[in-house]
C-alpha cells in the first residue's frame, strides 16, 4: 500500500532547494586545492616557468610525478642562445651569426616545415633567457658547438643540465608563493562546460588531488618513456632510449583529449648507440658503455651495412641525428663499426678525433672502452667481435665476406690514394685498416620525442578549427612543430633552450592575463 506523503510550503522549499543544491554539487566539483597556476612537470620547461612566475609574485602549484626535479634535463649538457652575455664575452672562432641569421639557419634545415613565428619568438628570445638563467644563480662554464661545421650556441652550464635544474629547483622551493608536490603526477585535465581548462587532477602522496586554477602549465617532456607511443609515431626502428624517467606523454594526450592537434610526432632526438644488450636501456647511460657509444661517432671508423657495404662518409657520426637517420635508412636499421688494432690504440693513448658533448670531450682517451673491450669480446654476447682476417670477422657478424673484403680493399686503396671513391670522405680522416679487426654492432636510440601539440604564438593549443583551447598552455618538448623530420644540431642545445624559453614565454602570457 502506498505511503501517502503530505507536502507544505516549507516541505516543497525544502525538497527543490535539496534538489538545487545536489545539481550544483554534480556540476562543480570539489577542489581540494585552488592557485593561480598550475604547473605539471618540475623539468627545464615547467621550472623555468616557475620561477618566472614565482618572481612577479604570482602563485603556483608545481606537480611532479618524480621523486627528483629535472626529468631528462639532469642528462642534458647545453642550452642553446643567440645574443647572451656570456656568448659575447666568451665566445671565439668565425663571426658569430646574429639572431635574424640562426633563425634563417634553422629554418633552412627544416626546410620552412616547421613553425616559423614560433621559432623566430623562440630564437629572439634565447639571450635573454641565458642572461636571466644568470640572474638566478645560475653559472655557465662556456659556450661551444658540438659539431665540426656547428654554431657557437651551446650554453654549458656549471654541472650541466643537472646544475641548472638545481638552482631553479632550489629557487621554486624556495619561494613562498610556490607549493611544490613531489611524487605526484598529473593525471587529467577539468574542464568547464565551455571546454575551457579550469584545474588539474593529480594524485600523489597527499592522495588525490583537485587543483583549480586560473591557467595550466603542460611541461611533461613528450612521451619517449612510453614505448607503445614510440612505436605507434616512429615504428620499431628504435631500440630503446636513456633518462626518460617515466615520461608517458600525458601533457600531449591530454590536450588531444580536448580535441588538440599535433604535429611532428615522427621526429626524435634520434641517435645511434652501441648495441650494448646487457646494459640498461633506460636510466643513466653507465660511463664505460659511453666510451663505446662515443668510439661509434669516430669519422676515422669505417661503418658498415648488413650487406656488408659502406653506406655514408663516416663523418657524418660527429652529428649523431645525421649518423642515426643514414643508419635508419639500412636493412634491420643497424650498422657494424668497423677499426682496427692501431685505431683502438690510437683512441685510448691519443684521444678522439670527435667530442660526444661535454660528456666525452673531443680529445679524451677512452682508457674505458680499452680497459673493456676484450672482456666484452669474450662474453661473446655484447655484439663485439674481433677477427685476425676480413673473412673470419664476416662470419662472425654475418655479412658476405666477399663483399666486406672489397668494400674494406676499395677504402685501403682510396686511403694510398687520399681520395674516397664511396662518399668523398676527407682524406684526413682516412687511415687504412691494418691488422686485427674489431666489429662493433650500431642501433638507433632516442634522448627525447620532440613532436607534440600545435600551439599558436601564446604557447595555447590549438583544435582542429585552428581555435585556442583556452585556461592552458603547453612548454617544453610537449609542444610539436619546432623541426622538420629531424632534430638539428648546426645551433646545439634548441631542445633544452626552447624548454626554457616556452616556459618563459607562456608565464609571462599568463601574467599579463593575471593582471587583467
Ligand atoms: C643524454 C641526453 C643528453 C641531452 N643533451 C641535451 C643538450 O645538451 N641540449 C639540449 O637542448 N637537449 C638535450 N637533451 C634533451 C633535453 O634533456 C630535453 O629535451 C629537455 O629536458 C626537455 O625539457 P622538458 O621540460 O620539455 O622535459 P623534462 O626536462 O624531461 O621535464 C619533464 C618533467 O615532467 C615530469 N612529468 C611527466 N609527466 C608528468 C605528470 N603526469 N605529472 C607530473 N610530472 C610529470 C617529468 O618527470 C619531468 O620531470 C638531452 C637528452 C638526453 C637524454
């Protein structure tokens, strides 16, 4: 039978504001914390920011999933700069190409595929940014060029990218308008019913969390610890990577959640490593296996295919994107390094003919890799073979012997004759093989992914009406369209001087609304 219910007017009050009050609760959602911004990720990109923030005294809630700051910038060496104090004071060599030159330059090896306003902001900016790194704290130690042929635009910071990423750390934490969040990873994006971006989810130690906001930093670092997304834009090309701790690309998934585009996800920092097997792929690269990665960007080495032939001047190893995409381009997209008895000798007592970086600097004598490469030899299973004959070498790596004993007779007679017939190598750099033949097996891996989302001059992304997704704005290496199909090396240190700048860049935007 049913219950007969009696309503009066404060009954019938009661119910609707009861009802009232349960559909503002569905429609708003409790935050837990509320900030002016939120940054997620305590990289180069989302520290910069920070602290640019943090200086005009604006409140900030920084995210990082990590127990540590810095995200793949601990591993970096250099930031790029046109146009810096330190440059000026420091610099040597031909005449320094001025900003409007390096953004010709840059925009002339992407072949103009890339964001043109973007990297003109970008590079007019990057002086500035290394003189207000200064005005940090921070203390650099020179200004080089990683490349025989490069530009002088590699700012090197005293302890490198870790160095940097400490000072800015220990300025974010110290300031007392920032609330820092370690071990807490951002796991969404809130939107308002207009689909503008009004807070972050996160969950972390102190639980989950529902930060509102006036404005959202992305400064995730792309996604090159995520092997399925690797796989999915690059294909199966690359072996593995180093120092991308954890990074799963959720800034660029979740601005493509909101209907944001991309651009340039194909393109990697992409390099060629030693095919170390028993050593950890991701991590810290260990300093011995270093040395051999850098005796795999030797130009005196012969490198050759699966078939047994030589593919490129070997010069092309002192930029390492060029010597990966050379080797992409091979049956398996693997290479064997060939040298022999007096050029080992030769790196270990001499040194290298080519740096790899700050890491190992041209000149140093890889007393690691000598001191190694026998006991890895006779492990048998680290892709490192020695032969006393052409032929016994070819069966253990397995190519035609009758091809690699040409292509290695051909290159001896081109060295008696200083005069490459393959690819018109420098005869300096060519030394005839004699004696016992070392094999080392090349592999292409990846320091960072550098495509990501399309964003206008505001560092906003943009949808796929080319409209602005308002409340965020994406830095760093999340952001796609600042090269063409290949990470450029000429002007070093763009990855880590565009982290920066964006950061920057997107802060100072954000200000400007702030005070409004
Ligand atoms: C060996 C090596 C050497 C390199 N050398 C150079 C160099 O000399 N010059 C150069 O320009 N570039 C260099 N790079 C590349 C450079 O380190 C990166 O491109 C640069 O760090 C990018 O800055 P970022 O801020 O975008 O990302 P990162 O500096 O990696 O920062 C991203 C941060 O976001 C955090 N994060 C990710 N997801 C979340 C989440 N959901 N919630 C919270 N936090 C999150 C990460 O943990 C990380 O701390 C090198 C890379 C490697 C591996």
């Amino acid at each position: 039978m049913p219950i007969p219910i009696r309503f009066n007017s404060r009954s019938v009050l009661m119910l609707l504001g009861s009802l009232v009050s349960l559909s503002l609760v569905a429609a708003q959602p409790q935050f837990t914390q509320e900030t002016e911004v939120v940054v997620v990720g305590a990289g180069m990109a989302g520290l910069s920011a920070t602290v640019a923030l943090a200086n005009e005294g604006a409140s900030v809630i920084l995210l990082e999933q990590n127990p540590f700051p810095g995200g793949t910038a601990n591993a970096a060496e250099g930031v790029f700069g046109v146009g810096s104090r330190f440059q000026r004071d420091h610099y040597y060599g031909p005449p320094m190409m001025d900003k409007d030159e390096v953004f010709h330059h840059e925009m002339a090896y992407n072949h103009w595929m890339g964001n043109a306003p973007m990297m003109k902001a970008f590079v007019d900016q990057s002086g500035d940014t290394i003189n207000w790194f200064e005005d940090q704290g921070v203390k650099f130690e020179e200004v080089a060029q990683t490349t025989y042929t490069g530009i002088r635009t590699w700012h090197v910071p005293v302890g490198h990218g870790a160095g940097l990423i400490r000072v800015l750390f220990g300025k974010a934490k110290q300031s007392p308008t920032v609330k820092v969040f370690m071990e807490t990873e951002g796991t969404g994006l809130i939107t308002d019913d207009q689909k503008r971006v009004i807070g972050v989810t996160a969950k972390g130690k102190a639980g989950e969390m529902r930060i509102r906001a006036k404005a959202v930093i992305l400064a995730t670092g792309g996604f090159g610890d995520n092997l399925e997304m690797v796989k999915r834009y690059h294909g199966n090309a690359f072996t593995g990577t180093v120092a991308n701790f954890h990074k799963m690309g959720f800034g660029i998934n979740a601005c493509m959640k909101l209907g944001a585009k991309t651009e340039g996800m194909a393109t990697l920092m992409n390099t060629a490593v030693y095919d170390k097997k028993k050593s950890a792929k991701m991590g810290m690269a260990n300093p011995v296996d270093l040395e051999f990665d850098a005796m795999g960007q030797q130009p005196m080495n012969v490198m050759v295919n699966n078939n047994g032939e030589r593919f490129c001047d070997e010069i092309i190893a002192n930029d390492f994107v060029l010597q990966s995409n050379a080797i992409e381009r091979q049956p398996t997209s693997s290479a064997w390094i060939i040298f022999s008895e007096d050029q080992r000798k030769r790196y270990a007592n001499e040194g290298t003919d080519a740096g790899m970086g700050v890491i190992i600097p041209i000149g140093t004598k890889l007393k690691k890799m000598d001191g190694a490469i026998d006991g890895y030899i006779a492990a048998g299973d680290r892709n490192l073979y020695s032969a006393d004959t052409v032929e016994e070498l070819a069966a253990k790596i397995k190519v035609p012997a009758d091809v690699l004993k040409r292509t290695l007779e051909t290159y001896n007679h081109d060295c008696e004759v200083n005069h490459d017939s393959g690819f018109g190598k420098k005869p300096f750099f060519m030394r005839k093989l004699n004696g016992k033949l070392y094999a080392m097996h090349e592999v292409l891996s990846y320091l960072t992914t550098v495509g990501g989302v399309v964003v206008n001059k505001h560092f906003q992304p943009l949808d796929a009406s080319d409209r602005p997704i308002q409340g965020v704005y994406v830095t760093g290496v999340d952001v796609g369209g600042l090269y063409g199909d290949s990470y450029g090396l000429d002007s070093p240190g763009t990855s880590m001087g565009f982290a920066a700048g964006s950061g920057r860049m997107a802060a100072a935007e954000i200000l400007k609304s702030l005070k409004k």
